[in-house]
C-alpha cells in the first residue's frame, strides 16, 4: 500500500498568506480609524475654534452698543430697537438697543392698555379679553376671578403643576405661564412690555412699534412715518419730536432712559454664530454716568436675525 505524500512546504505557505492577508486587513481597519478619528479630532477643535471667535464678536457687539450710549446725546443711537450693523475681519455682527421707557410695564398696564396691544398683535378679540383677565388675575392677591380670568384652581383644572403669582411679574418669562397664553402670540406681544420700565406711560421716541401701533388714534402709516422720522432726525442731529395723539398717554421725549436691552448677534463666514441678550442699568450723571451689565437673558446661537417686534427694521 503506498501513502500519498503531503507538500509541507505549500501547506505552510497558503497558512502564512491567510495570515498575511488578515494582517493587512487589521493594519486597514486601523488606518481607517486613525484617519477618521483625526477628521474629527480638527472637526471638533474647528467648531470650537469658531463658536469662540463667534462669542467674541458678539461680545464686542455689547460693547459697541454701550460706548454709542457713553456718547453725546445727539451722538448716540436711538434706542428704539434698531438694528445696527459691522463687518468686522472674519464676522458680521449686527446689534440692537432698545430703551425700557418705551415699553409698556406689564405690572401697571390694565385693560385699557392690554386689549388694544393684543389687537395690534393681531390676536382675536375673544382670546385677547381672555388673556387680559387672566393677566390681571396673575397680579392680583384675591381668589376673585374675573368673568375670563383665571385662578388657581383653573390652572389645577387644566393639569399645570404650579399656581399662578399672585403678584407682580418677575420676569416677562412668566408671562408664558399665563393658562391660555400661547407661544406665538408671547412671541409677538413680548417686544412691547418691560418689567422695568419706570412710568405708567411710554416715551414715544423710543417706542417699539408695536406699542405705538396699540396707542389710542394710531394708524399704521402714521407710525411707520413716524419711526422713519425719529431715525432720521436723530441722524442728521435734530431736536427729538413727540408723535401727535392726543389721547395717548405719553411721557417726555427727553425722558433719559435708565434700564436697556441689548441684543447682539454675530455671524461667522463658516456659518457658526452666537447670540447674547442682555439688560443694561444707568446710574450716575453728567461725567459720572456708567452702565452696568446686570443680567444675561440669553446666550444661545441664533436661528434668526434680530428682528425686534413684528418685522425685521432696516439696518441703521
């Protein structure tokens, strides 16, 4: 009987180039991820990179606001909410001033102030008087509830873990808690109301457009010629005027302003962004004044472009 004869040099080759293969199978893998994890690696150090750069841009935008604020009176922004923008190196930053005077105090406004500013907003006369009640209720201290108000066992009713304030608004923020406030129409009305501003009425020069337009006699076209007119006035160095209707209740166009708002926004060539709102208090007088930051409202990048009130004011 004769046995077959096995190659022992071909059988350890063929094992020797499996084994080769998968080494070079493996040293591929590693390859991969070595060079993917690097694209990620600069990925993420880039995204860094530019939020950072963006934040400082906005940052600077904050300043830029409050040196115009340092200047003469004649010299520096109107504050009325207009958008100002500068190209700096690698950002375009665009910036927004807006002085609380010319707001309406959502702690002292009543009816007669509330109904027409929702009407303006283009809400319905039914939800309006709803949501006007249910204000009032939020600031009172009793269980009365108005005929469309709203009391605490409304909001237990309606599954809300909370009860309503029973005094003053501490922040615009809670206005959203109002039972029945929805978000668009929070969205709209919250441009016109301040909790900080001073006086029962509004100063007209700085008056976002929405609270003139919800100011008794008011017209659209006479606030939009209006608005273009306290911009062009303050631009060429003019003496500020008040807005002509008689039954508005209106404080001083002299009245100096003393809590504002800044919005800043940056925007990065690479698209990356940053967005910081902010209010800013006045103290002192003559060489003395100094502004201080005393809360940062928000800090978020941005969807869209600063567009205080109902529409987006040409830049300035």
């Amino acid at each position: 009987m004769i046995l077959p004869v096995h190659d022992k040099t071909h059988s350890d080759s063929g094992v020797a180039l499996v084994v080769v293969l998968w080494f070079l199978v493996l040293l591929s893998v590693m390859a991969t991820h070595l060079s993917f994890s690097s694209r990620t690696e600069a990925r993420i150090s880039h995204n860094l990179f530019s939020a950072a750069q963006a934040g400082y841009a906005a940052d600077a935008g904050v300043q830029w606001a409050i040196w115009r604020l340092s200047l003469p009176a004649q010299q520096q922004w109107l504050a009325d909410g207009g958008v100002h923008e500068v190209a700096l190196a690698e950002a375009t930053v665009r910036v927004s001033l807006q002085d609380e005077n010319g707001k309406l105090n959502i702690n002292s406004v009543g009816a007669a102030e509330l109904l027409p500013l929702f009407a303006a907003a283009g809400v319905d006369e039914t939800t309006a008087s709803m949501l006007t009640d249910r204000i009032l209720d939020w600031r009172d201290k009793d269980d009365l509830k108005r005929l469309n108000g709203a009391e605490n066992e409304d909001y237990i009713k309606a599954g809300l873990d909370y009860e309503i304030g029973d005094g003053l608004f501490r922040s615009l923020e809670q206005l959203q808690k109002v039972l029945g406030m929805e978000a668009w129409i929070y969205k709209r009305i919250e441009p016109a109301l301040s909790t900080r501003s001073r006086f029962q009425g509004v100063n007209p020069l700085v008056a976002p457009r929405l609270v003139l337009l919800s100011m008794p006699g008011a017209t659209e076209e006479l606030v939009e010629q209006y608005i273009e007119q306290r911009r062009s006035d303050r631009e060429a160095g003019l003496v500020a005027k008040g807005l002509e209707l008689p039954l508005a209740q209106f404080i001083p166009v002299t009245t100096p302003g003393v809590y504002y708002t800044i919005e800043t926004e940056s925007r990065l060539r690479d698209g990356a962004g940053a967005r910081q709102k902010l209010q800013l208090v006045r103290s002192g007088a003559g060489q003395q004044v100094r502004y201080k930051i005393t809360e940062v409202i928000d800090l978020y990048e941005p969807e869209q472009p600063i567009c205080p009130g109902q529409e987006c004011p040409e830049l300035r």
